[in-house]
C-alpha cells in the first residue's frame, strides 16, 4: 500500500511532487512506479533486514540508506522482527515497513494539522521523534508492569492455604510475565541503539543540506535517546533481579515439597520397623503370648510416630 504526502501530488495527479512516499507491505509494482517516478533504487526486504552496519546505514551523493528494527507492540512480544527502511534525499524521503506502527499514524496526523511541514527532512525528524516517544510510552508501561510483579513477588495476598494451592500458578505465570517483559526490552534496546546511530549518521553525513533547526531537533533525539537507553538498562536490572527473586521462590517451595517428603520418610521408619519386627511371629517370641501384647504393639507404633514429629516441632524444621 502506498500513501504519498502531499495526496494532491502521485496520487491525485496533480503537478506537486510527494514530499513523502509511504510504502506499507508495498507490491513489486509499487517500489517499480517509486523507483521510475524518483530516480531512487529501493531496497529489497532481505537487505533491509541486514544488522551489518554499513548495510543500515550508508549514503550515495545526497541520498542517504537507512534501516533499523521496528520495536513489536507489548500485546505481541513474541511477533517476528520487521524492519524499518528510509531512503532520505533533499526532495523525498520514501519509507518501507511491513507493519503498521502507530508512529507513522501520528505523523500522518501531525502533517495534516500542521502545513509547514513540507519537506522530506522535517518528515523524517518528525518520524523518528515520533518511533522514540513510542519507545518512551512502551518503557513507562512495562515500568508499570514489572512494579505490579514486584509487588505479587515479595507481597503476596491471601492465607496459607491459598498460597500452597496456587503458588506454584502464580509463580508460573509471573515467571512468564517476567519474560515477556524482558524480550520486550531487548525489542526497545535494538530499536533505541538504531535510533542513536540513525540520528547520528543524518546529521553527521547530510549537515550540508540539513537546515539548522533540523540539526537541532536531531541533537536533542539523540539526548532523548540516551536517557531512554539509561531507563531501559535500570528495567533490565530490574527484570533480571524479578527473574532471580521468582527463581528463588520456585526453589524454595519445592525445597519445602522435599522437606515435607523427607519428614514423611523419616517418620515412617520406627514404626514400619516395629510393625516389620512384631510382624514375624516367630514361636519363641515372648511378647505372643502376652494379655495385652497387641494393645503394647499398637502403642509402641504410636508412641515411635508421635516422638519424631514431636522433635522436629520442638527443632523448628516443621
């Protein structure tokens, strides 16, 4: 799908040239009508999806070649990568996703209420201040998430009987969320470490064509950029500290699950050992022909079964 800015240009036509070509999930056609319409060479999906830097980021005469990671909405950390190109000259910047990214959206909003966007530099400053504030939100929300994790890790609700019935779900699930945040984290640090070098690379290679407001705005993304990157190094302590906090908790109530079964075992053994000893009936065995022999055995199993639970309680261990 291709959108054009302004839509009085390619695809009313009318004279005026885009300023902006959006190609969304863009066909074979579309890049061919691009590339013939502005004397520009589009890049492929496979080359976009490249990590080398000289591939994400490279100039040829005024025209600059950049990629970087689309960050994946929180509702689907588990989405594959997509990748972001731009293609920036003096007179058009053409974009390529395969998502769609509520940045985009924003701009295109922020173009139609504000008319003295016109050119494709302000475009793009427009468009990577909006992918860092998009950034920023995802930031703030997992804060959010990961301070209600920690509140169900070392605050638990409920009695003791809730917790032995559902500790071992609700560990399971906060575990899971635990993950999902981190993987969102090291969507939004990709996304952050492109944004930097991206910002970079535009106002360090094309200052010639770049007016200064431009140049400012870009300085001050990258300033963005870096506090964000500092937020999210402190959240990736954070989850590593929750992962080990619900690690920790895992183990400990499975140490209490073997607790439980060795006290079990333990207590277990005097009495199967009088049971088994009084259980041989052998003819000379004294204790046959005794009135009360049957009612000594039973006490005798009670008294070995009561004695051992009576000196764990009395050391503390249950």
């Amino acid at each position: 799908m291709r959108y054009s800015y302004p839509a009085s240009g390619a695809q009313a036509g009318a004279s005026t040239r885009a300023f902006w070509v959006d190609l969304f999930e863009p066909t074979a056609t579309e890049v061919a009508a691009v590339e013939r319409e502005y004397g520009l060479h589009l890049p492929t999906r496979a080359q976009l999806d490249e990590i080398e830097n000289s591939s994400r980021l490279r100039v040829e005469g005024n025209t600059l070649y950049l990629s970087m990671p689309a960050t994946a909405p929180l509702k689907e950390p588990q989405s594959a990568p997509s990748p972001i190109g731009f293609v920036l000259t003096p007179e058009v910047l053409v974009t390529l996703r395969y998502v769609e990214l509520h940045s985009f959206a924003r701009v295109r909003e922020g173009i139609a209420a504000d008319s003295r966007c016109t050119d494709s530099a302000a475009t793009f400053t427009m468009l990577l201040e909006a992918l860092v504030d998009t950034d920023a939100d995802y930031l703030e929300r997992i804060s959010a998430q990961l301070a209600t994790i920690s509140r169900q890790v070392f605050r638990p609700q409920g009695g003791h009987a809730l917790r032995v019935a559902r500790a071992n779900q609700l560990l399971r699930e906060m575990l899971v969320q635990v993950g999902d945040a981190g993987e969102s984290l090291s969507r939004i640090r990709e996304s952050l470490t492109a944004l930097q070098r991206l910002s970079g690379f535009a106002a360090d290679t094309q200052g010639v064509w770049l007016h200064q407001d431009i140049q400012t705005r870009l300085k001050t993304v990258r300033q963005d950029v870096n506090s964000l990157t500092d937020f999210e190094s402190h959240l990736s302590g954070k989850v590593q500290f929750l992962l080990d906090a619900v690690l920790g908790f895992i183990n400990t109530e499975q140490n209490e699950i073997f607790k439980v079964l060795t006290i079990a075992s333990v207590v277990g053994i005097p009495p199967t050992f009088i049971a088994s000893l009084y259980g041989m009936n052998f003819h000379n065995m004294p204790e046959l022909s005794w009135t009360y022999g049957y009612a000594y055995g039973l006490g005798l199993i009670a008294l070995s079964t009561i004695l051992p639970i009576v000196w764990f309680k009395w050391r503390g261990w249950w």
